[in-house]
C-alpha cells in the first residue's frame, strides 16, 4: 500500500495566462491566446482566463486519456441526478 497525499499542494495549472497556455494541447493554445487578446479588462477577461483554466486543467488531467476511452466505449460509470441527491442529503445529515 502506497500513502497518497489527500490534497495536492496546488492546482496542476497556475492560474495565469502563462500556466494555462503551457498546459493547453495544440492548436487550443492558440484558440486561447485569440479569445485572450480580444477580450477587454475586467469581467470579460475574467472570464476568457477562467473558461481556459478549466479546459487547461481538464488537458492536464493524468486520466483524460483513459476517461475519453471509457466514455467513447461506453463503459464510463455513471449516475443519476436522484443518486447525487441521495449522497447529498446524507452528507449534510
């Protein structure tokens, strides 16, 4: 048995243009760095920095590969929305 470090110390992605644009795949980096330089100080650049850091962090999952395979397979688990309720009402009891 291997000890796992519950928390990691940090995002895998820094929440910078700089950290998100060394973590996007391919022609993504440069999706990101059009939408970047059009958008406008403030709210709107907020948000081109926060949907980009997500996508960022989804490319740099170390899972991605084998969670794009099981979803194109089919065989991906899945819940449904009554489940997560459950699991909800029973954390919070």
């Amino acid at each position: 048995m291997s000890a796992q470090p519950v928390h990691e110390e940090g995002p895998r992605v820094p929440r910078t243009i700089g950290g998100i644009s060394n973590a996007l795949r391919g022609s993504r980096r440069a999706q990101f760095f059009a939408e970047l330089l059009e958008a406008q100080q403030g709210p709107e650049l907020d948000g081109v920095i926060s949907a980009w850091w997500g996508r960022a962090m989804l490319d740099t999952d170390p899972d991605r590969d084998r969670i794009h395979a099981a979803a194109e397979a089919g065989t991906l688990p899945t819940t449904t929305m009554d489940e997560i309720a459950r699991r909800r009402q029973e954390c919070t009891a």
